[in-house]
C-alpha cells in the first residue's frame, strides 16, 4: 500500500486535465438538482460517482483534489490483493501479489485519473475478499457484506457487474456445497435487482460510447500486455510463464484466473455484436495477473530451494535459503520497476493523455481578444471553457443558446442551424476551437448544426491564422470578399485588421477610399 500510495502520488498534479476529467470537474460542481437532471439525459452510468465526487470537491475544487480519490483507491486495492493472495497461498505471496500491483503501468495510470475506474476496481477487490470470507463461513449472514459491497461497485459503473460471472467460476472451481450456491444466489440476485434501474436508463443512452469500435486480435493483444505487470520487454515474457506456473496453486487459480479471464472475454465477445469494450472497463482484471504471477514464483523459487548442489539437498526452510530467496525477489520486483520507470513516467506527463485543455485555454488567453466570436467544432470543444473559463472569459460563444448547467447537458445546448447561421452573417472573423478529425474534409457530422458550422466556415470564410496546441487546433477565419464588391475598410489598428496581411481585402489602407456605409 505504501509503495502504490508512492506512485499514485508522484507527478499527481501534471499540469492539465482532459476531456473525461474535465466532466467529472464541471459536473461535481453543480448543484444537486443539476446532477440529477443531467443523469435522466446523459451519464447515468456515472451518477453515484458524480454524486460522490460532488462532496469531494466541495472541500476544495482542484485538479489534485480530483485525482485524489482515485490514489487513495488503488492504494486500498493493492492492500486488498494482498490480503487476497495471504488468504489462498500465504504470506509471501500476499506481498508478491500487492507489490505486483503497485508497479503495474495500468494501474497507475488510472490512479492518476479523475474517473471511477480506481474506485470499481477497489470495490472488486474487496468484494472477492468478502465472497472467500462468506464461502468459509458458510452462514447466511456472511452474504450481506459481499452482496452490499458489490452492488454499489456495480452501480460505479455497471459493467463491474461482469464480475459476478468471474465469481461464479470460482465457486465451481471451489466445488462449493449447495448451501453456498444459494447464498450466493440470493446476493448476485440483489445486485441484479438494484442494477436494473441503472441498466434501462443507460440503455437510452448508449449514445456515448457509439465511438468505440469492435475488438480484434490486436486489441486482445494489447489488454493482455497491460493486465501483466510489465507491458513490454522481458518482464512482459516474464510473467506468461510465471502466470502458467501459478496455476498450480489451484485454490488461489480458482480465484485469480476467473477474474483474469472470463470480464475481458465476455465483454470482447458482446463488443462482436455492440461494440462496448474498452481497457479501463475491466481494469479490476489487474487483481488476478498479479495473484497469479506471484504464486508462480512463489512456486519457482521453492523448487529451486528443492534443488541439489554437490549431492546434498537445501531445505526451503533453512534460514539462509529463505534469505537469499527473500533478497532476491526484492531484487526481482525492484528490477522490474525499473525496467518500466520509463512507462510510468510517460504516463504523469499530460502529453500521454488524449488532450489538455490547460494548454488549450492559455492558447486561447494569448490569441482572443475581449469580443472576438467563438466556434466550438465540435461542441464538446466547449470543455475547454467549462473548465478553464480564464482564457475564454470575455470571448462571446457565437453557437451558445443555453449554458450547460441550465440546459442539463455536458457542454451547453447550441443554436439551431438557422439561427446560428444568422449569427454568424453578423460577424467579419470568428475563431474556431476544433478537434484535429474536425478539420478533415471527409468528416461528415450526424448533427445538424456541427454540419452548419462546416458549411458556412467553408463558403463563407477563409482561414487566416492557426495555432496547434494540446491536440486541438484554434483557428481565426475572416470572412470572404463578395466577388465583385468593394472592399469594406475598418480603422487602422482596430482588432479587425490588426492581424490580416496587407493584400487581405479588410486590411487597412493608407488612402482608404469613402465608401457609403
């Protein structure tokens, strides 16, 4: 725990959030009120997390304070694979399995996010620690704790619930009595119960994970490299055979490779028909590689403590071989932290994550001047400003009819495409804030007005400056000289004309001619 609570702490303030953050920021500083109206539309799968972190942050609203959540769940995580791996397979393997987690790349890096992914792993956790405890105490009471523990993981984000198909695994690898059976039965049956509300409403919703896209081989390749404790190099090719050998330790297997397999492959297998996978969904699958490689060298290290040298034969529980093997799993585990540092310190750089709108909002405060019209391309670009409102503070959001609080959505209600185009005939220049895939040509948006928004840039405008910062490029677009119309002058200096080249029809002129207004 000492060593995860380290590396969630380090680099924790990296300088910028990015888009999913950045919701979890804006919307836990709404009122209560706001949250609830905004979950009937979007993001009722995060509802209790946003609720959660809406106490959080009314301590301090800040990105530090954000994370924080998330490091104090995988530290709690990893004390509870350890406690995992002590209860099936002993003490030193409880610490092995815990340490392996710590220094998981994937496991820092969503330590490190303001997201509830951290939360619902740690949630599983202890609900496997809890499913042991109930199956040893065979009593009906024991079931309580477990079934009350997971179904508010699974109301965290419900896909946890896939977790429950992990325990069923087990208990028949276990080769539990019927009574057991039951108990469990009653516990998944209220899980189920309390999630169904959750699923129907979501189900309205799927829209928002409409990008995500159908799993490979490549994809499956990917998750396996970053389920183990190293995603590359030798200690990735390490750890496969380790995992092989743990298996031995059958009662631990029958825990840690249920949990390993069957969420990442149930979801793989659903995503064939609706695309719905995605890494950070079966995060708690870390738990089960890390208990299996360290039963694997627990495993390794007592056969060579069984080994003969000159003839005679070394006992596992001499002290001297208990510490040499001590010594050198220290060096083993320390050696692979190493070998990774270059993974965890790309991962606390803001570079690593999908966009930082920081950087976008202090491009903004260099480049926009008090009035200049702004364009969200898409809207969800309006981010930026939700949660760095400095470098758009005295801009005017040209597409804006209702802010995103008072509408009930993530990033405000915009303009219909008629009156947007109305808007936007009464300006000269207009900046543009867009993601890179905006830009291409052959992107065709289903959305009405992201559709106006291309088509009037494209016919009417003209791009005159561009800035690329944070994965998001700004813009400024000047409107296009009518063909064969005169040239409407505006005063030197003014910030209409303050940045366009001389031979720009809106430039000013030395001799600037009289034109009728």
């Amino acid at each position: 725990m000492a060593v995860m609570l380290a590396i969630g702490l380090w680099g924790l303030d990296r300088g910028g959030m990015w888009g999913d953050e950045s919701v979890t920021f804006q919307v836990a500083q709404r009122t209560v009120p706001q949250i609830w109206r905004l979950l009937h539309d979007v993001d009722a799968v995060h509802g209790l997390y946003y609720l959660f972190m809406h106490a959080v942050l009314a301590v301090h609203p800040g990105e530090v304070v954000l994370r924080l959540p998330s490091v104090c769940a995988a530290t709690a995580t990893a004390g509870l694979v350890a406690a995992l791996g002590v209860r099936l397979a002993g003490p030193r393997v409880g610490l092995g399995a815990g340490l392996l987690y710590a220094i998981t790349p994937m496991t820092g890096h969503y330590a490190q996010e303001g997201r509830s992914y951290a939360l619902v792993a740690a949630g599983v956790a202890w609900a496997t620690l809890l499913l042991l405890r109930a199956v040893a105490a065979a009593a009906p009471r024991a079931w309580w704790p477990y079934g009350t523990v997971l179904a508010l993981t699974c109301v965290l984000h419900e896909l946890a619930v896939l977790v429950l198909c992990a325990h069923a695994l087990t208990l028949a690898l276990l080769r539990v009595p019927r009574a057991v059976w039951r108990g469990w039965g009653r516990a998944a049956g209220v899980v189920v119960l309390v999630l169904l509300p959750l699923v129907w409403v979501s189900q309205g919703q799927s829209g928002q994970v409409a990008w995500l896209v159908t799993p490979g081989w490549d994809r499956a390749e990917r998750l396996l490299r970053n389920l183990s404790p190293g995603p590359a190099g030798v200690v990735f090719w390490a750890s496969l055979p380790l995992m092989a050998v743990g298996l031995r330790t059958r009662r631990l297997a029958a825990v840690a490779l249920p949990l390993l397999l069957a969420p990442p492959v149930i979801l793989m297998t659903v995503s064939q028909v609706r695309p719905l996978f995605h890494d950070r969904y079966v995060l708690y699958s870390v738990a089960g590689a890390s208990l299996l490689v360290a039963a694997g060298a627990a495993r390794a290290a007592g056969a060579l403590g069984r080994l003969r040298f000159d003839g005679r034969r070394v006992r596992v529980g001499g002290r001297q071989v208990r510490v040499l093997l001590g010594v050198t799993g220290v060096l083993a585990l320390t050696a692979a932290f190493v070998h990774q540092l270059p993974v965890l310190r790309q991962h606390r750089s803001a570079a690593h994550r999908p966009d930082n709108l920081a950087v976008v909002s202090a491009l903004a405060l260099r480049q926009l001047r008090p009035g200049d019209p702004v364009l969200f391309v898409p809207s969800v670009e309006r981010l930026a400003a939700l949660a760095y409102p400095k470098g758009f503070r005295q801009v005017r959001d040209i597409a804006l009819r209702e802010s995103a609080p008072r509408s009930g959505t993530l990033w405000g209600r915009e303009a219909t495409p008629a009156e947007l185009r109305h808007r936007l005939a009464s300006v000269d220049r207009v900046w543009t804030v867009a993601e890179t895939y905006a830009l291409d040509p052959r992107w065709s948006p289903r959305d009405p007005v992201e559709r106006t928004k291309r088509a009037v840039l494209a016919e009417e405008f003209t791009v005159l400056e561009e800035h690329a910062r944070g994965g998001v490029v700004l813009r400024l677009h000047v409107r296009k000289a009518p063909a064969g119309a005169p040239p409407k002058d505006h005063p030197p200096g003014s910030a209409t004309t303050a940045r366009l080249p001389a031979n720009h029809p809106a430039a000013p002129r030395a001799r600037p001619r009289p034109v009728p207004w």
